[in-house]
C-alpha cells in the first residue's frame, strides 16, 4: 500500500533515528539480534470476535524469515522456553502462564531433504523434519506456581516449502488443536508476518521520496497462539460482567528463555542450568523506541516488578525531541505521565486495573466487546480513533501500533487535546494494512507466503 505525504517521512525518520532494529520488536536489542530463535516480534491480546467469552493471545518468535530458508527451514528451538504470561491483579507478577516446550525428530538422517516427497497430511511419511510440544498451564509465579500439563505431544505443522512439496497448504497447516478445560484451543506454526511498516528509510535516510511500501511483506514468524476462556484468566475465576468488573483488565506479555550454561562439543551443544530470560516483549516498540541502546538488553532479561528502572524513558523520551529538532513539531512538556498511562498503568475507565503497579505489558479489558479486524465500527487506529476494542486496549492483528505509539509520543491522543491536532495527529508510515489479508478466525494471522515466492 502506498501513499505520499510529508509527514509520512516524519514518522519513519523517528524510527530510524531511534531503533536499531527493524520493527514492532524484531531485533531490538544487541544480544537478541544474535538469536533470532529466541525473539519474540509482536504480542496480541484481544476478545475473541467470533465468541466474547474467549480471548486470543498470541505471540510471535523469529523475525523476518525467508520462505525460501531451506534446506533448514525456521523450526522452533528446542532449547528455548517460550512463555505467554497474564497478571490478573495488576501487581506485575504473572498469575497465569502458559509454557510452550518443543521437541524435534529427523525420520531419516541420511537425506537433507527436510521432506522426501510432496506432503499432504501433518502425520505424513514425506515429512522427514518434525516437530512437537508440550503445553503446560502454570498458576502463580512461572518458577514456583502450580504447573499443569495440559498436553503432552501436539504436532507443528510444517513450513510452507513450496507447492511441490506442501501443496494445499491453507488445508494442511490447520494446525489448531483442542486442549482442556473444553473450547480451549492453541496453534504453534508459521505465520505470514501480520505487523506491517515501512523501513525505506533506513536508505540513507530517504526522505521524500514520495513511496512507501511494507518492509515485511514477503516474510514469515512462528507463531504461538491460545484461546483460553475468560473464567480461566481471571482472579475470581469468573467472566467479567462488563467493562467497570474490577476482574476484567488483565496484562499480558510473552518471554523466551534459555538455560544459563551451554556446553559446545564438536557437533553438538547441550543446555542446562537454571533458565535465563532473553526476550521479553508486552507493549509493541517500548524496548524497540523507547529505551536506550545501553539498557536494551537488560530490559529484556527484566520481570515487570523491575520496569522502574526504565520510568525515566517513558517520562521524558527521545521521539518527541526528534520530532521538534528535526521538523519542528511542537510535543508536550516533560514529563510525560499520559505516557505513563498509556504504556505502563493502562488508561482510567478503560484498561487500567485497581492497585495497578506500573509495568510494560498489554492491558486488555476483557469487558469490552470486540471488533473484529475489517468488520463495521473496526479502526486501524483503535482507541485514537474512537474504537475502544482495539489499541492500546489489548491489541489485534491489524491494530496499527507503528502510527498510533507515534502519535501518542507526540501527544496526538483524547488524554491531550491541546495536541491533537495537524500535524501530531497526522504523524505515520504511510502503511495502513498488511500486504497479506488476515484470517477471519483463530489463529488470525494470514496463511504464511511459500517458498516458491
């Protein structure tokens, strides 16, 4: 999708003059950049549109994959942990976590073929790479709470390799499966990536040059995905009764993990120790926009409880000073506590829960009925826009969080209305969609592109 306007450069300059990666959470810290099986790109959390006593939570691993990445296709790494976390009562520890653990076969070491011949069926013979998980519900602490193994050996479907060798894909990558307690479903695969931006700037600073185009279109994620019951997430165990329940906000973030020692033989590396976390991703572009180059990876080995040790970079952050440096645009003054509430409290009335300690992650009223994703009464835009479904209540698939975090940063939201006004309000991209259309049902991401592309 394209469009020209000059505030469009404004936006994306931002982004390049502060980020070393490349988009909502995709290689936003040094140490992460070289582990990219460990990345966590993009959290959603959102009421389930298809029925409201659900919600989606869905976190998204390994960033700009190739589809033509054989002969090793992107596979997800046994040695990571990979967690979805919920804190139900607003005090920044986990109440609920749900632990994703895989495993992987090889039928036939002598090929290099990942598969022998064209696959039909997720169990079928030609596969000769597969994968499986674990599920396990843990309630408390994610270390010393109560852990429940939900399911012991779930199939991941295969990558799309190509129409010779996984013809009918959008049949054969189904994927989803049924877990306890009844309606719970969760997916684990390859996703088309669902966060859309344009990253041209990183050329030389392109500015003006009147194009923009989605920078990740074209590649794949590995996607974790759940729908859970809204009685099995929150403190009192029952549905919310409306959007003022004090059990109807919860917060959401989704961590990787590795074990502290590895240990390197020729041809192999073995794990063990205590596991230690390595990406930590809630709120889309805090680690990415928002904290510093010296404390981004620190940020992301940090629980919730510690997000005090970043305060100052929200209160006083460097995306507006670029914005008045560079192109004049006038941003409210420090310190910024609208910023506070937006990213770390959730907003009064809408998602900030009672007692709220201040911590990065999604806020989502589970209260507040859904939107679906293109249907009446949906914005890009969400709560700026006036559809309070959307972000920073949770955030769906195609929330537009690159235009909408930078037009909070430059005080373009309801909570400042001296500053909402042209061009703060105008402030973006110049992406308004993915270049892949998304699923009308779980697991909501597109049908990932083929390797044949």
């Amino acid at each position: 999708m394209k469009k020209t306007a000059w505030f469009l450069s404004v936006g994306l300059l931002v982004v390049a003059a502060m980020s070393p990666g490349k988009a909502s959470s995709h290689r936003e810290a040094p140490l992460i950049a070289f582990d990219p099986a460990a990345d966590n790109t993009d959290v959603y959390a959102f009421v389930d549109p298809n029925d409201r006593d659900m919600v989606t939570l869905i976190a998204n691993y390994i960033p700009f994959q190739s589809p033509d990445g054989g002969p090793n296709f992107y596979l997800f790494d046994p040695n990571v942990l990979y967690e979805i976390h919920v804190d139900n009562n607003g005090d920044a520890v986990e109440d609920v976590t749900f632990q994703w653990r895989f495993t992987t076969e090889r039928r036939n070491p002598q090929t290099f073929l990942y598969n022998t011949g064209p696959v039909t069926t997720i169990d079928d013979p030609d596969l000769n790479v597969r994968q499986f998980y674990s599920l396990t519900r843990v309630d408390g602490p994610r270390r010393t709470g109560t852990p429940r193994l939900l399911s012991g050996r779930l199939p991941v479907p295969p990558p799309n390799i190509g129409p010779r060798s996984t013809p009918n894909y959008g049949l054969l990558a189904g994927g989803v499966q049924q877990v306890p307690p009844v309606g719970m479903r969760v997916f684990a695969g390859q996703r088309d990536e669902g966060f859309y931006v344009d990253l041209g700037i990183f050329d030389l600073l392109g500015v003006g040059t009147g194009q923009v185009e989605d920078s990740t279109a074209g590649f794949n994620v590995s996607t974790l995905a759940i729908q859970v019951p809204m009685a099995q997430l929150t403190r009192s165990g029952s549905r919310p009764s409306g959007p003022s329940d004090p059990n109807a906000v919860i917060g959401v973030w989704a961590t990787a993990s590795r074990q502290a020692m590895a240990t390197r033989a020729p041809g192999q590396v073995t794990y063990s120790g205590d596991y230690v976390q390595v990406s930590r991703l809630g709120m889309p572009l805090v680690n990415e926009a928002v904290i510093d180059l010296g404390r981004k990876d620190v940020f992301n080995s940090i629980e919730p409880t510690s997000d005090a040790a970043a305060l100052d970079r929200v209160l006083d952050p460097e995306v507006p000073k670029l914005l008045n440096l560079l192109f004049g645009v006038r941003t409210p003054p420090t310190p910024r506590q609208v910023l506070v509430t937006i990213f770390l409290t959730g907003i009064p009335g809408l998602n900030q829960p009672p007692n709220v300690r201040p911590s990065e992650m999604l806020r989502l009223n589970m209260g507040i009925p859904p939107v679906a994703v293109g249907s009446a009464g949906y914005e890009r835009m969400g709560m700026l826009k006036g559809d309070v479904g959307g972000f920073p209540n949770g955030r769906r698939v195609g929330d537009d969080v690159l235009d909408i975090v930078l037009q909070a940063a430059a005080g373009a939201t309801p909570l400042t209305p001296a500053f909402n006004t042209a061009p703060n309000n105008a402030i973006g991209d110049g992406v308004d969609g993915n270049d892949v259309p998304y699923l009308n049902a779980f697991p909501y991401l597109g049908v990932p592109r083929a390797g044949n592309r």
